[in-house]
C-alpha cells in the first residue's frame, strides 16, 4: 500500500488537543451558549448566522460586553439598499470605540507593556494610559482636528502609537498608519489616498543590530501629502527633527487635557486600513467603530477567551491588521503587550524569550514563524517556562499540519493552537477556534460565530467534504462601510460580490468538513488547474516543505489557453543543498504522496520566495509576472518583504515571453 496524501492524512489522525472539562465549562463562550440557551455549539452558531436570529445574536454580544451607547439605537438591523451589502446596523445608535477601550479598567494596574530593540521595556498603567491619550486628544484638537478628520502615523509598534490611536478615534476622527518598514512609496501609495491633516512620524527605528534614520523618508513622505497640515515627529533614536517646520511629540503633549469621547454612529469611519497590494495598487478599506467594536469583541472573549486575568500579545507591525486586532485586548481588558524588533535577535529563541519573560497568557505569531522554529529545530519549552501560555494563535497563511505538531511538542503539550484566518477586510477571522473545540493536524477547528461560512462548488451550491470558494452568505457588521474614493460603491460591490450575487466571496478555496472544521488550501486565483483537476497549493507545501533541506518554497499553474495540461513551476529555496538530487527529491515525495499531476514541469532554486510584509507568498503576482504580465501593474514592491526575490521571476518571464 502506497503513503497517505496530505490529505488522507489530515482525516485519519486524531486530535492533535482537546480542551479539559474545567477549560470547556470555565470559558467566557460555553457561559455565553449556556445564557443564551444553548448546549452545543452548532446550533448556537446557526443561530448567529440564520437570517431571522443574527439581528438577535449580534445584539447579544452587544448587551453582553455592557458596550455603552450615548443613543440607544432603534433597531439592530435594517435593510439598506446604498450599503454595500444592503444592511445598516444598529442604526441611530452612537458610541466610540476608544471610550470602550479606555473604560474597561482603571488604576495601578498595567495596560500595556511596551518593547522595542531602541529603548528599554516600558509599562503603563491603566491611568497613565488615560492620563496620556487626555494631552493628546488636546493637542490634536490644537491642531484643527476634529470628527471625520484623518490623522495619519508613520510609527512603529510601541505604546505612544497606541495612545495615538485612541486619541485620534476618541475625538471622532480617523486613524491610518503605516510601519515605518513599508518605505517612503508603499507609505504614500497608502496614505496620499486618505487626505490626512495631519501626519505623525518617527526619526528611526532599530531592528535587531540594524538602525535606520528615516527622516529621510519621512521627508519624501510629508512632500507627497499636500493635506497635511501639521507634521510631527516622535524622537526615537535621538537624532532630532527631520527638518524645519517639523514639530515634535513633546509638542503634541504638552497642553493638559480632560479625556473625552465624541458620540458618533454606529457606522462612523474608525480606521482605514490597506490592502497587500499584491495585485496593484492597495486598496484603502474604511472600517467602523460599531462593526470593529463588536466584531473585536466577539472574537477575543469568546474564541480567544480572554478577559481582564490575561496578557495577549501578538508579533505583527502597525501596518498589519492584527496589531488592530491586539489593541482591542483592550476591550475585555487585558493586558496589551508589544513587540517591536527582530523576533530571531540576539537569539533564534529570542520571541520565544520574551513571551516567557511576560508571562503572556495568549499569545499569536504568523504560520510561516512557527514553520521556521519547526525547520529551525527549535525546542522552546526545553529553554523556558512556557507554562502560562494558555492560547497561541496563528495566522497570516495556512499552518501545516507538521507545524501545528511541533508546538505540540516543543511549546506546550496543553495549550489551545488557534489557527485563525480573515483577513483586513474584515479587521478579524472568518474561522478559527474556540475554547470548546478540539484542535485537528493541517484545520482549522470552527467557523466564528456571526460568520456564515460555506465552501460553493462552481453553481453557488453549499458543499461539505468538497473544496470550493469561500462565501459568507450572510452580512456582518465588521464588513467594511466601504473603499476610498469609491463613490457609488461600484468597486466595492465588484471585489466581493461579482461572482455569487448577494454573497461575499472571499477569494480562498476551502473544504468545510463534516465535522466542522475548515481547511483552507489557498487563494482562489492562486489554485492550480492542471489537465482540469483543481489543486491546492498548501498540500504542496505540506509534502515539499518536509524535505530536508528545503527551506521555503512556492508553486504555480499556468494554464494553457488552448486546454492542455499547462505548466507548473515550483520555485525552491534550499541553501548549501545540492540542486540536482534535491529535485529528484521532490518529483519523487509529490508523484508518490500526492499524484503524477503533482509533479512540476518546471523546478528553479532561488534565494528567496516573493512574501508581502504580512509573511504570505506571492502566488498570484508571481503567476502573472510569468505569463507574461509587467511586473508593476501586477504588484506593488512597496508590499512586499523582500522586492528583489522577483528578480529571477521576471527574468523568466521575458524568457517566456521572447520565446512566445
């Protein structure tokens, strides 16, 4: 008998955990279900996603988590035909995110623990926290900023960013931001599209032995905003302002100032967020507070449980939307933690350190992180006490199910991985976990509550056991309330709506199981289609990325026009390996674990694969640089970690194309 596929695999094992009796009955989510009415955690998810209860679901989430309204709303939900999705929430209803986010603890007791490789560790309390975003708010007032105005910030992640944040929304205005690792282009493709007043940057920023004096950039940033009114520097590193007319951060606190919080709807502009960008220019997605205040809440203290006895912490930089997500640990009150620098410096261990030095009680990390400590051998568990880590999260791309062992064996035998997938566009998951579910190798344990999660054959029909497109059939209220400069909302409808009317599609190809978990295997335009057989990607990278050697890899299918089985390339990146037999390798675990159309046509080793800044590979620009696609209207260097990883591609692909 011939060795299991991926796939085979992933259905014959066991549980990789189960939570204990205590976890399951002790969770903030069962003592949710058991309010509500409910045993079993199905039927408490279709009553939050069935069309005639969700309006009942999302308002229990709001009455549960006590939000506080200035204006009580007249409804839940209403239909609304110039909404994107054709739905408005809680409409007439007024609240403020940062009021809620500020109001859950006060005292002595920390709020935030900040670290970043310049400075030394800092904690602030609940009341320095207040006693910060007060002078804050005033300042920016001081500066003409008021309800609707956007303030932009070039800053990395560190507490003063923070209290920006809840400064800027606490007066109604809009928050956007950029990390400072984007660079002067990716930031301007990004923030020139908001129309900022004013614009908050840092001097430099260290990573690891690295520092970097961005005043430079910062420069070349101000002069692309022609709105800015008012430009401001934090002293980071100590090397003073970028040039004159720049005012400091000292500036900007130094009037006192009395916190307050500005009503606004339920659907008001929060923040904008980005996307990758890897498919041209980002777009810039608008979010609100209503929709992210609930969504957060929802997400964190039933599927995350957390509360007020936690630290939560997550590695991600300020331009990715998990580090909105860990701010609104401060919704349930916990403990925000930050980490700014070089997760491997001076140790390859030195994340696995920190953690430990905290005391973080959940923590979060991106898959292709755990993916390098599992490549890398590392044993974190053998170095530290990782006893109090109760939750680790994982996302950004799929975890393979080797991955999700290795922190079984080398994190905590009793800790509940919690793979998590969404995405900026909703500021949160679709799917993940939960304190009552067991954890399955390569899955992801439950669909969210409020998300209407279904995998759809080609014919818009619901499958279950079967890949199809990710859709969410049922509004939600962390939708965004729209794009910039989309009037009319045309370009909004098309990206998620275009191909199954009235329902999002989501663009990831998914198998929901019968037991209810959810394997995503990979972006749908990303899928590969050889001789008409769709393929996932992920159970490529399941087989290929368990070879010795092979540190990283990426795959792609170029179809061919006239209905032949096309091309597929697989790109290896496999330092000090010898090239020839390491490829026979591969062919060999592909054709024997997965099938013979498996196997690739083409095999080229690169130093690196393309990833965005988030960590996920490039598998669409990259198929269409090769087809023949100029590389710039396909992606945006800006976005991605390592631009010159697409070197070898677009030579290929000028090869392809002179050829043709």
């Amino acid at each position: 008998m011939g060795r299991m596929s991926a796939s085979q695999e992933r259905r014959v094992t066991t549980p990789l955990w189960s939570p204990s009796r205590d976890r399951r009955r002790n969770s903030h989510l069962h003592a949710f279900l058991e309010r509500h009415g409910f045993s079993d955690y199905d039927d408490a998810w279709r009553w939050s996603v069935d069309p005639s209860t969700s309006a009942d679901f999302w308002r229990a989430v709001a009455n549960d988590a006590e939000v506080t309204w200035h204006d009580e709303p007249r409804s839940t939900r209403e239909a609304d035909a110039d909404a994107p999705n054709g739905v408005r929430w809680f409409p007439n209803g007024t609240l403020n995110y940062a009021e809620h986010a500020l109001g859950q603890r006060r005292g002595d007791e920390v709020a935030i623990i900040g670290y970043d490789d310049a400075r030394e560790r800092h904690a602030m309390s609940w009341d320095e926290l207040r006693e910060l975003v007060g002078p804050l708010q005033a300042g920016l007032r001081a500066r003409g900023v008021g309800r609707g105005d956007v303030v932009a910030a070039y800053l990395p992640n560190i507490p003063e960013t923070l209290a920006l944040m809840l400064a800027t929304v606490g007066l109604g205005a809009v928050w956007t931001c950029c990390s400072p690792e984007t660079g002067p282009d990716g930031a301007l493709d990004r923030l020139v599209q908001t129309n900022p007043t004013v614009l908050v940057t840092v001097d430099g920023y260290r990573y690891g032995e690295r520092v970097r004096d961005a005043r430079g950039d910062v420069g070349a940033i101000l002069a692309g905003l022609p709105t800015v009114r008012h430009a401001l520097s934090l002293d980071l590193l100590g090397l003073g302002a970028p040039g004159p007319g720049w005012e400091t951060w000292a500036d900007l606190v130094a009037s006192d100032g009395v916190l307050s919080f500005e009503p606004v709807a339920f659907d008001h502009p929060l923040y904008v967020l980005y996307s990758s960008g890897t498919t041209g220019k980002p777009k810039a997605i608008v979010h609100c507070h209503g929709g992210i205040l609930l969504e957060h809440l929802k997400a964190l203290r039933y599927h995350f449980d957390l509360d007020e006895n936690d630290r939560f912490f997550w590695y991600t930089t300020t331009g990715w939307m998990m580090w909105n997500f860990c701010v609104s640990g401060l919704l349930v009150g916990a403990t925000v933690v930050l980490y700014d620098g070089n997760p491997t410096w001076p140790t390859p261990e030195r994340l696995w350190d920190f953690i430990a030095d905290e005391r973080v009680t959940c923590a979060g990390v991106g898959a292709a992180f755990l993916v390098t400590c599992l490549r890398n051998g590392l044993d974190p568990a053998g170095r530290v006490d990782l006893s109090h880590l109760a939750t680790l999260g994982s996302t950004g791309s799929p975890l393979p199910a080797a991955g999700a062992r290795w922190v079984y064996d080398h994190v905590g035998a009793d800790l509940l991985l919690a793979s998590f997938s969404g995405g900026t566009d909703v500021c949160s998951g679709f799917v993940g976990a939960s304190p009552l579910h067991d954890v399955w190798p390569g899955e992801i344990s439950c669909r969210c509550l409020g998300a209407s999660v279904e995998a759809f054959d080609e014919h818009g029909h619901s499958v279950i056991d079967a890949e199809g497109e990710m859709v969410i059939t049922a509004p939600m209220p962390s939708m965004p309330i729209g794009f910039l400069h989309d009037e009319g909302g045309e370009r909004y409808r098309s990206t998620y709506y275009e191909r199954f009317p009235g329902v999002w599609d989501h663009g990831d190809r998914v198998t929901v199981t019968c037991r209810g978990t959810v394997i995503i295997t990979g972006r749908s335009d990303g899928t590969l289609n050889r001789g008409g057989v769709r393929m996932g990607t992920a159970e490529f990278y399941d087989v290929i990325e368990s070879i010795d050697g092979i540190a990283d890899s990426l795959v792609v299918h170029l179809e061919d026009p006239e209905g032949g089985s096309g091309e597929l390339w697989l790109f290896l990146v496999a330092p000090g390996a010898e090239p020839d037999a390491l490829e026979r390798t591969a062919r060999f675990e592909l054709r024997t674990r997965l099938s013979p159309r498996h196997v690739p046509d083409h095999v080229v080793f690169v130093d690196s694969v393309p990833r965005t800044l988030s960590g996920k590979k490039l598998e669409v620009p990259v198929k269409r640089i090769l087809a023949g696609a100029t590389p710039s209207d396909v992606v945006a260097l800006s976005s991605l970690a390592n631009p010159e990883s697409l070197d070898p591609v677009i030579a290929l692909g000028r090869e392809r194309t002179n050829r043709s």
